[in-house]
C-alpha cells in the first residue's frame, strides 16, 4: 500500500513539473513571436 502512495504522488510530481515546463515554452513562444512581429514591422 506504501509502496502504491509512493509511486502515485512521485508520478503526480512528474506531471506537475511537465505542465509548468509546457506553459513556460508556450510563454517562450508567445514573446518570440511578438518580438518577431515588433521586429518586422520597424
């Protein structure tokens, strides 16, 4: 039963870290493609 608790909040940690890392990149892209746009139109 220890062992199941264990692994079911290791694997929710995981998932956690993978949704902040996949809402970082898209922030990421979102200035990258506002700084391309600022870019071209000066």
């Amino acid at each position: 039963m220890l062992l199941a608790v264990t692994l079911g909040l290791s694997s929710c940690g995981n998932t956690i870290r993978g949704i902040g890392n996949d809402l970082g990149n898209a922030v990421d892209a979102t200035q990258d493609a506002g700084r391309s746009v600022a870019n071209s139109v000066n």
